[in-house]
C-alpha cells in the first residue's frame, strides 16, 4: 500500500515502539498521517490536549537533547507530563533490575514509558514487565522514533515515500539499521554505503531485506546514483572512542558537495543531529538549500507526540 492512498483510522494495534520490525507498513502511515495532524494543529496554535492528565516517565541512561526537549515538550503540548528520570538519579543506575524498576512503576500509574539506554535488551525486558506502553528512545542497536521523523519528512517534501531511493553513508550503527527497517517497509529503495568493517549487523541487513528492498554496499558511487534521500550520521555514536582507523576508514563516505552533485536533481540531505561538520559532512552541504535538516529536528516533535497519542490513549 502507498502512504498517499492511506485512510487513517486512529488507531495502531502495537503496545510498544521497541523497533519498526513489529509495525505494518499501515501502522508507520498511521504514525506520520497523525504526525502531520498534530504537526498542522500546533502551528495553528489549536488546542490537542488528547493526553489530559497522563504521565510519561523518562528514563535516561545517555545524554540527549532532541530526545529529551520532543519527548518533554511533546507530552507537555498534548495535556499531559513528564517525569523525567536520569540513570544517576534512580535506583536503575546502582544496580536494581530492569524488572523491579518496571514494577514499581506499575504501582505509580504511570500511563507511558520513554527510555534512551545502551542495550536494546533493556527496553525488551521493560517492556515485558511494564503495564503501560514503552518507547525506544535510542539503544545502541535501533532509533525507531528518529526514523519516524525522517520518513514524515521526506514525505512532506515529495508527497510520497514509495519508489524514492534513499541512500545512507557512513558508519553502520543504529541509525542504519533503523533506516534499513523503515524505509523498506514504506516502500523505499534503501542503500546503505559502508567500508568493509563498519556494515551493519548482517542478521539485521537479513532481517530488513525481508520488508522490502534493501542493499549494503561499499561503492560510493553505486549508492549515490539516483538518490532521492541522501542521509549521514556520526562516525561515533555516544560512549564510543575515537579512533583515527575508523575515521580513516570513513573519510571517504563524508556526505560533500561532489558527493551531492551525483545524486537526484532534486534530492535532499538528512542527518538526525548532532552534526560534527567537515567529519561526516561539510559545512556547505549540512547548511545548504539542498538541507532539510531543522525541519527534520522539528518533526521528532511531531513524531514522537504521534507515538504518544497513539500508544497512550483511551483504546
């Protein structure tokens, strides 16, 4: 089915947003239709309350801002609010069980749990205990709600998603691997450009190719060639060490205005943020008209507050 052809229906049939690979391509249409509703309502300055009096719990085992200040100021627009908890400030940091956690926030009421960790088997088990619905905010191995953004994106820009190629340089992490999962389920052609050595995780590359059309390659030119979507990331996602190896390796996929030239007249640049400019990409490209990378940034607002109105209300 094509985004552009979809009837929303207000509704998913999801618990949780752990990773895309549980989400029909319906549901993701459902997710960004919502998004773009809620996107739409609050720059007319309309009132959405549809989330009066709940609370959200955020638990934060890695720093953020895009996360946190969406996540925070989403709930918050919706009528509801947040309880926003760091690793050092709770018991989860000094060695009390992901379960026991989930338990006692069982107890509390809580309506809706957010969290941004290392292990992606941290948010399964929260999920496997908890009461109310949990969001991935980012693990090490998937970013789903970031993804969700840019697909919104993109479909804002082109009016549709199906049939675009989208094409992913850089080092093979979490944003790859969700990209992978997202875009195929949408209907993109999905191409993800890494040197030997920093791929994605072949089971998840496996595991993506079954949605749709999926490719990894190591040739820059074989990825850039028609692309609609070109998108980048850090080469070292939080907690990792610089190594000069690696950013050897990764110089050249850097995202530069040559690259740029080689790809769809129209196509546009991606990058979830933080930016390290003159890394990953160049100042002229990240900050160019061919850049839609702020109103990118805005829509995990939006985004992110379809999630929660999906996830948390009344069903």
């Amino acid at each position: 089915m094509d985004i552009r052809s979809y009837k929303p229906k207000g509704f998913i049939n999801n618990k949780h947003m752990l990773t895309l690979k549980t989400y029909s391509s319906q549901e993701i249409f459902e997710i960004i239709h919502t998004a773009v509703m809620l996107k739409q309502k609050q720059r007319a300055g309309k009132k959405h309350a549809y989330l009066k009096d709940k609370t959200l719990a955020m638990i934060f085992s890695k720093s953020s801002t895009r996360t946190r200040v969406s996540f925070e100021q989403g709930i918050k627009q919706l009528g509801g609010s947040a309880l926003v908890l760091q690793q050092g400030d709770i018991q989860l940091g000094r060695g009390e069980t992901v379960h026991d956690t989930a338990m006692v926030l069982n107890r509390y009421g809580i309506d809706g749990i957010m969290i941004r960790t290392y292990k992606q088997s941290d948010v399964e088990e929260l999920a496997k205990y908890a009461d109310c619905p949990v969001i991935n905010g980012l693990t090490d191995d998937y970013h789903p709600c970031q993804v969700l953004a840019d697909l919104m994106t993109v479909y804002e820009h082109y009016g549709k998603l199906e049939g675009l190629k989208m094409a992913y340089f850089g080092d093979g992490n979490n944003m790859a691997n969700s990209l992978m999962i997202g875009g195929a389920k949408v209907g993109m052609q999905v191409v993800i450009c890494s040197p030997e050595g920093y791929q994605p995780d072949p089971e998840i590359v496996k595991e993506a190719a079954q949605f749709g059309d999926v490719k990894v390659t190591a040739d820059v030119d074989e990825a850039i060639r028609d692309c609609d979507v070109i998108y980048t990331d850090v080469f070292f996602s939080m907690g990792q060490e610089k190594s000069p190896e690696k950013v050897n390796a990764l110089m050249p996929y850097q995202v530069n205005a040559e690259l740029m030239a080689k790809a769809a007249k129209n196509a546009v640049f991606l990058h979830c943020l933080p930016a390290h400019r003159g890394e990953e990409v160049t100042a002229d490209v990240i900050d160019g008209a061919q850049s839609i990378v702020f109103e990118e940034a805005e829509n995990r607002l939006h985004a992110q507050k379809a999630v929660l109105y999906l996830l948390m209300k009344k069903r």
